[in-house]
C-alpha cells in the first residue's frame, strides 16, 4: 500500500501477549463483552484504502513488556501529511488518542485523517494507542500505562518518524482517548496535578487533553490543570451519559481553559451508537447499541477541526473566546461551552441501568 510508512525496528517492538483472564459480574455484562470483543475483532485490519493519498499511515507497531509484569502490552499507529516529509513541520503538534474499550489502533483511521488534514499551516501527528493491547485485553482505563506508552512514544519521536519529524514538536503532545481510554488520559492528568511522589510521571510537554465522550470519568477525582477539550452527548448513549463523561472532566478543568461540546440528539434514531461515532464503522455490535454510520463522517470533520483551533488559539494562549473555537463544521445541534459556562443545569440523565462496567 503506497500509504504505508515505513516499519521502524525496535527491540521493544514484539507479539503481544495473547491472553488474560477477566471478571464479569453478570451475564448479561459477560454477553455483551463478547459482542464487543467479536465486533472489534472483525474490524481490525491493516487496510489504510480509506485513508486520502495525502496522508502517511504507519506500521502497527506492537510493544511487548513480558519483562516488566507491571506493564502491559501496548500497541500504537502513526498518521502524518504527505506534505511535511523531510521538513520539521509535522512537530508542530503530536496528538494521543487511546483506544475504547475492546477497541484497536486500526478502529479510527478516518479521525486521525481529519486531524492531520485540518490545517495546512500547521502541521500534526495523531498517534492512535492502545494502553492494553493483545487478545481479550478490552480494559483501557490503566492511567500508569497510559503515562509509561506515551513516554515510551515520546522519548524516540524521531526515530519513529524520521521522514518528517527532526526536533521534539514545537507546541507539545495533546493527551486524548476515547470512552475508556480518555478516562485513562483523565486519570494521568489529574494524579500527576496531585502532591507527589508520583510511580510515572510524563517525560514531555503536555499541550493539553482531549476527551472524546470519556468513561467513567465521574469515578475518580479530576483535576485537568492543562488546556481541556472535551467532545460529549446530552442524552445516554450505549450506557454512557454526560454527567459520567464529558461534564465532569469539564467541570473538573480549570475554569479559564476548558470547552465543551455536546451534541443534541433528540429524535435520532441512531442516538445509542453515537458514543462510537468517533470510530471508523462502530465499536459495538447493533443489538447491543446499535448503528450510527450516517453521523460518523461529520463528527470525524468536526473533532480534527476542533484539534486545529485548539492549537491555535487555546495551547500556549494567554486566554481565548467562545468565537474561536466555534466551528464550522456542520451536522447535529451542537452546544458550545467554555471557560465560565455550566453545562450542569442543561441536561438531565436517565439512569443508568445496566451498565459495562468496562466501557
């Protein structure tokens, strides 16, 4: 595939461990775990044919820790324009986006091509990782594995990406993930704003977090002292609602450096499978949350917008207004907040009922 980056040889590039054992605490979690996992296995591909000719899509690389039991396997994939080799323009920006549950680093192609596309003033690397890799490693929530892949990562940057990246990236790596890898990236963010000691600390500048319908964020106490984005649903989507997700890592940022977006889904039919609307075709089976393949292309367009303004106006910034990082991206109602705004009072929840514990 013409596409393909280079395969980068690394003595900690090994087969990830094939098997872990898991606790269910019911059936129907069990069931529904089994769907996921099906589901994403049929969906892991090393196919880029989706993925625009401008864009350079790298090997899956896997990262085996046999060696040290305190870490698990991780895997990760680059994206980076055509245009920035042999230039120090694709450090501009790095962006991190840990997988969801039971997901892969082959399940958001079309996002990580919109955020590298967005802006052809600046340049970004988007980075898909998976904190917890290998078969029936669904849990994504590990916050000292997120912490240890990303300094892993960070520390070779140029050697992972010598057609393009000759210098560290100019305005820091933007820490993200999805459902439950974006509770993992909370969780790192918040324990290291915490007094230390700290086990794992990041090893380079962190331009901010990225929250893309995150879960369970409202578990643990948050402290996003960083520039902070989150992406989230007014209404419960596949056992994920916004006062678990995206409200509370808001509310849980700094007050001068935070933005929220919600998007209104009163009426969809396919409201239930928008939590996995930032993925190429889904991350769940349709009898467990059903489809969403009619949303996925806007939603895509509006996230890699939504990275570019942050760079542009938030990260590095002395302060920004609303007007900067609305978008012009269109498709379902969406609420922009920030900075003073509550989101709190505007949407209510149903409850939970049966919910994956591992999403």
């Amino acid at each position: 595939n013409p596409n393909l980056g280079p395969v980068h040889n690394n003595p900690l590039q090994q087969q990830i461990q094939p098997f872990a054992t898991m606790k269910f605490t019911n059936t129907l979690q069990l069931l529904a775990t089994m769907a996921i996992v099906a589901c994403n296995g049929a969906q892991a591909s090393d196919d880029t044919s989706n993925v625009s000719s401008g864009v350079v899509v790298g090997d899956v690389i896997d990262i085996n820790n046999f060696a040290n039991p305190k870490y698990a396997n991780y895997q990760y994939q680059t994206y980076h324009s055509e245009t920035s080799s042999g230039t120090e323009s694709c450090c501009d920006n790095v962006v991190f986006i840990n997988v969801g549950t039971a997901m892969g680093v082959t399940s958001y192609q079309l996002l990580s091509q919109k955020i590298v596309e967005e802006d052809p003033n600046q340049s970004t690397v988007a980075i898909m990782i998976d904190n917890n890799a290998g078969f029936l490693k669904i849990v994504k929530t590990s916050s000292v594995d997120y912490i240890h892949l990303t300094n892993l990562i960070s520390s070779d940057i140029t050697g992972i990406l010598p057609e393009c990246c000759l210098s560290q990236p100019k305005n820091g790596y933007l820490l993200g993930g999805h459902s439950a890898g974006g509770q993992a990236a909370v969780d790192a963010i918040s324990e290291l704003a915490g007094p230390g000691p700290h086990d794992e600390e990041f090893e380079f500048t962190v331009a901010g977090y990225l929250g893309l319908s995150s879960y369970d964020v409202a578990k643990n106490p948050t402290d996003i002292n960083v520039p902070s984005m989150s992406w989230d649903f007014d209404m419960m989507t596949c056992f994920v609602g916004p006062n678990h997700s995206g409200i509370p890592a808001y509310e849980g940022s700094e007050t001068d450096n935070r933005i929220l977006y919600e998007v209104h889904l009163e009426g969809l039919e396919t409201a239930s499978g928008m939590h996995c609307a930032f993925t190429d075709d889904g991350c769940f089976t349709a009898l467990v949350c059903g489809l969403n393949a009619d949303q996925r292309p806007w939603i895509h367009q509006a996230v890699g917008e939504s990275v570019n303004k942050l760079f542009t106006h938030v990260v590095g910034q002395p302060s920004f207004s609303k007007s900067d990082m609305e978008l012009s991206s269109t498709g379902l109602p969406t609420t922009l907040f920030v900075n003073q705004e509550s989101p709190s009072s505007q949407f209510a929840e149903a409850p939970h009922g049966f919910q994956p514990a591992l999403a």
